[in-house]
C-alpha cells in the first residue's frame, strides 16, 4: 500500500507540473503572437505614413557631377538647331556645352561632314554634343543631296524587314562619316488616311504590326552603323494635325495603348536609345490642355514603359502646340518640359542662351531639383560615351 501511495503521489507532482508548464508555454505563446500581431500592424502604419522617397542623385552622380555648376547641367539638358547652309553656326552652341544640335533646312553641302567636325572640337571638357538630323526618307531628309535620297517609310512598309534594315544600316553608316551620331527616325506613328503623317507619306502603315517590325529593322540598322535611333512621335501622332500651326488631339491612353504605342513598345524592347515626344494631348495621360511633351502624368507614364537608361527628347518645342497654343515662350516651355521628366528640351529657333538660362535659374531655385537635373545628365552621357562623343569617367 505504502509503494502504491507513494507511486500516485509521484504521479500528481509530476501532472501538476506539466500543467504548470502548459498554461505558462500557452501565455507566452500568446504574448508572442501579440507582439508579432502588433509588430505587423505598427509595420503596415509605417508604410501607410512613411512620405514618398526622395529623389537623391546616384553615387555617379555625386562623384562625378559634384563639381558641375548648375549652368553646365542646364547646357547638357538643351538641344539647339542650326542650318544645314551654315553648320559652323554651332560652334558657338557647342562653346556652351550645348547637350545637342540638330541640321535643320534643306540645302547642305557636300563639306558639311568637315564642318561638323569643327563644331565638335569646340566643345569644352571633350564632352561634344549630338549632332542629329531627321533622315526618315521622303520629304524629311536633311542630307538627301550629301548622301542620297531615301524612299519615304510609306515605300518602305512594302518591304521585308531585312531590306529596311540594311538601308538603315547602309545610309546610317553614311551618316557617321558626317559626324552625325543621331538620327531623329524612325517614325512609329501609324497611318491615319487623311491626317497629317499619313498626307507626307511618313509613316510605314496602319497595322501597328507592321509599324513595329519595320520601327525595330530601323533601330538595328543604325546600331549597327553606329548611328542612335529616336522613335517618334510618341504616344503617336497618326490621329493628330499638325503640330508645327497648333495644338492637337489624339485618341485616349485607352485606345493608344491597344493600337498606336504598340509600335514604341517594340522599340523599347530592342532598346532604342531615344524617344522624342510629340505636343499631343490625350484623355486620360495629359491634362486637358497640355501636351505630352509637358505632362508629367505623360512622361511619368513614358518612363515606366521606355526604361531607365532611354533618353526622353521633346519634339522641337518651336512649335505652335507649344509655345503659341499655351502662351508661353520658349525658356518656359523647356523647363516645363524638363520639370515634366524630359532629360532633353529640343527647339528649332534661336540663341540657345535665353533657355540656358531659364534652366539654371530653374535648378538653381529648386523647380527643377538638381538630383533630378542630375539624373538627366547622367543618361545623356551614358549615349555619349556609346557613340564615342565623350569620355570615360575616371573617379
């Protein structure tokens, strides 16, 4: 009996001990998940109250830009214009630190190749601008009498993809020993019977299919001539007037995205380096009166599709649908352009110093943060040392 007692003795210890164990495993087990639940929570509040991240320039960017006054950032965010009569006009651009120059008009010379090279070498700190011209083919053609005429892309969407792309090539490779680096073509906006790209010939066709095959065949061939290519005029001036007399509209983000950019993705995706904005407005990705060129839902919306690296050029902000629909002048325009998301404001009249100048001023107060301005001439440059226009960064 005593064996027995002491037996069941032992045995309601050792229950009261494991009862004992349970109920403080179970508060602390409690507690545990009380506390993760309240970590979780505090977590989401974190998030749901924490401001939006602060645009701050890269480690490149610090290092390599810090010593950069605002007015030579401001310089390499503007693309001037000169004549192709009279090219030597841009060595007086260039000795601003001008980002680029585009050869507009008809009439260049067979010495337009040296003059450009005169152009280059006034640049200051070996960082030359773009020297661009618009060599679609048809009646947009600056050098057709230097190198020789091109068929017009309405021509040119007849063809298979393999001859658009070696007449890129081919004519590209022309362009570069004129020290002509970028080409503003191809053009990606679609057919529209009627409207104002399709009435100049200037677009391959209507089915956006057949845009983007011959887009991409236009892109490689001037890769492999050496040549950048810009895709315009997005997101798609097919529907659109003509922008160079006012303003004008296209159809909504709703019905572009089905249709007319579907031609610009494909050129994102063979990664074309530039991408020239048109002065269009659309329900939906600009405001009700602002062209995409200065629409910063626009150019956000841009970003996001086009990448990091590619560089957002506007249409030539001379335009009507800019400069004369809103009542601004130029060195607005292009700030607001450059605000918007642009990394580069382009025009086709005047001294480039007034809009310099407008730019400075611009980054200098903050409108237009200097990491943001930062961040533009970064990508800039990234182009230029691809296509040898300036030189390797050495920390």
């Amino acid at each position: 009996m005593r064996h027995r007692t002491l037996i069941w003795a032992l045995v309601l210890v050792a229950v009261a001990a494991i009862a004992a164990l349970a109920a403080a495993c179970s508060s602390g087990g409690a507690a545990a998940s009380a506390e993760a639940a309240g970590g979780s929570v505090a977590a989401t509040a974190a998030v749901a109250t924490s401001p939006a991240p602060v645009t701050s320039p890269s480690p490149a960017a610090s290092s390599e830009l810090a010593g950069w006054s605002n007015r030579r950032l401001a310089a390499q965010l503007v693309f001037c214009s000169v004549p192709a009569t009279n090219p030597l006009a841009g060595k007086k651009w260039a000795r601003m630190g001008v980002g680029g120059i585009v050869i507009l008009g008809a009439g260049a010379r067979s010495g337009i190749g040296g003059d450009l090279a005169a152009v280059l070498r006034a640049a200051p700190n070996g960082i030359r601008p773009f020297i661009a011209s618009d060599e679609e083919g048809g009646l947009v053609q600056r050098l057709r009498d230097v190198i020789y005429p091109l068929p017009s892309a309405h021509v040119q969407g007849a063809w298979s993809a393999s001859k658009t792309r070696a007449a890129a090539e081919a004519y590209g490779k022309r362009m570069r020993k004129l020290n002509v680096a970028v080409d503003f073509a191809p053009v990606a906006d679609l057919d529209i019977p009627g409207r104002f790209i399709s009435r100049q010939q200037r677009a391959f066709s209507r089915d956006p299919g057949v845009v983007g095959t011959h887009v991409v065949a236009w892109v490689k061939g001037l890769r492999a001539a050496r040549v950048l290519a810009t895709v315009k005029h997005w997101p798609g001036h097919g529907w659109a007037s003509d922008t160079h007399t006012g303003a004008a509209r296209v159809p909504s983000l709703s019905v572009l995205r089905r249709y007319d950019m579907v031609p610009f993705e494909k050129a994102f995706e063979a990664g074309v380096p530039f991408v020239m904005v048109g002065h269009l407005r659309s329900k939906g990705l600009t405001g009700a009166e602002t062209p995409a060129s200065l629409s910063r839902s626009a150019l956000t919306y841009l970003r996001g599709r086009a990448g990091e690296k590619t560089v957002i050029i506007t249409d030539s902000l001379s335009m009507a649908a800019t400069t004369k629909a809103l009542g601004i002048k130029l060195p607005a325009a292009a700030v607001r352009a450059l605000k918007a998301g642009a990394d580069q404001a382009l025009f086709a009249t005047g001294d480039p110093g007034p809009v310099i100048d407008a730019v400075t001023a611009a980054i200098k107060s903050g409108r237009i943060p200097r990491a943001e301005a930062e961040a533009k001439v970064l990508r800039v440059l990234e182009l230029k040392r691809k296509a040898g226009l300036a030189p390797v960064y050495q920390p």
